[in-house]
C-alpha cells in the first residue's frame, strides 16, 4: 500500500511540475496576459479538469516552482537543532537551501522566470506563495522564544526573513552573474536582528 500511495504521490508530483514547466514556457512565448489555462493543459496534455485539480489558476501555475523550493526551506529550518536561535537556524538553513535549489548547471529556465518580472500584476502572486508558508514557518521558530510575545516575535521573524529572501532571490534573477548565496549572506546581514535583551531568548545570534 505504500508503495502504491508513493507512486501516486509521484505522479501527482510530475503532473505539477509539467503544467508549472509548460506554463512558464508559454508565458516565455506569448506573455503571461496571452497564456490561458486551457492552452497550459493542452502543452502538458492534460485536460481543463486535470489542471484545476492542481491549480486554480494559472498564476499559481507560474509560481509553482518558488512553492517548491519554499517547502524545502521549511524542511532545513525543521531539521536545525533545536537549541539554535531563530535567526542563526534561518540563516544556516538559507546557506544550505541557497545551492541545493539554484545550484544547478542548467538555468533554462532563468530567461522565462525573469520574463514574468515585466509584469507588475503578477507581483502578488509570487509575494502569496511565500506568505503561504509564513504561518508554518513561525510555529517552527516559536519554540526558539520565550516570553508572552513568542508568537508575535516568530511571525516577524517568519516575515522578515521570507521577504528578504525573495528580494535577494530577485535581484539575483535579475543579475545571473552574481553569486547568489553572496547576495542572500549579504541581504540577511543588512537586516538581521539586534542582540536582545539577555532576560528573554534572542532571535538574534549570540
């Protein structure tokens, strides 16, 4: 039975990244306003049906790559010790999650992602694949904090992080030449948080 379901899980998994893949090229050729759903099921063969069980809609479909990645990232923070403080687990997790998701030798798929910057009206879009993990992120940095405003402190900490993230990401798809995990060092240390007071667990590192 487990193999079974894994098998499944699979196939799901390749019907996503083929509507993701198929949407990004289509949007390469004739813009994200000139792609329909409809024509995204059609160039991964699929049905209308098919692709609504995936997405409900084609930004999602756009997106779905930086949902992935994001996913992993909650898997690095989680897998941190837990006796790190918050920002120092962010930050190590981001170090690793940095070259294992853009890492590759094959950036193909760079001159499509980039495409979609020319269109500010997508620009929500891409922020709600990274708010969709905001509230799972902080409940794994809440139990890095003490105090009656953990929960408050972890969903800044969540946010702040998130959204640097996806700033350093999108200056480096802008400028491919960069090293990417040198903009990311350098974007989290421009913002990471002071020293706390030594009464309460920081989320800032020692």
């Amino acid at each position: 039975m487990d193999e079974i379901t894994g098998l499944r899980e699979r196939k799901k998994a390749a019907t996503r990244l083929a509507l993701h893949e198929a949407a990004l090229r289509l949007a390469a050729e004739h813009g994200p306003d000139g792609v329909t759903v409809e024509a995204i099921a059609d160039a991964a063969n699929v049905s209308r049906r098919t692709f609504s069980n995936y997405f409900s809609n084609k930004e999602e479909a756009f997106f779905h790559g930086d949902t992935v990645r994001l996913r992993r990232l909650l898997q690095l923070v989680h897998e941190r010790p837990a006796d790190e403080p918050p920002w120092t687990a962010l930050s190590r997790a981001a170090e690793r999650f940095t070259p294992e998701a853009f890492g590759g030798r094959d950036r193909s798929w760079l001159p499509r992602r980039r495409q979609l910057r020319g269109y500010p009206g997508l620009a929500a879009h891409q922020v709600a694949a990274y708010t969709a993990i905001e509230r799972e992120l902080a409940t794994e940095l809440a139990p890095r904090l003490t105090g009656a405003d953990a929960a408050l402190r972890a969903r800044l900490l969540a946010a702040t992080f998130l959204a640097i993230l996806r700033v350093a990401i999108q200056h480096w798809i802008d400028h491919p030449d960069d090293q990417l995990l040198d903009t990311v060092r350098a974007a989290l240390a421009e913002v990471a948080p002071p020293p706390a007071d030594p009464d309460r667990t920081s989320a800032a590192d020692d």
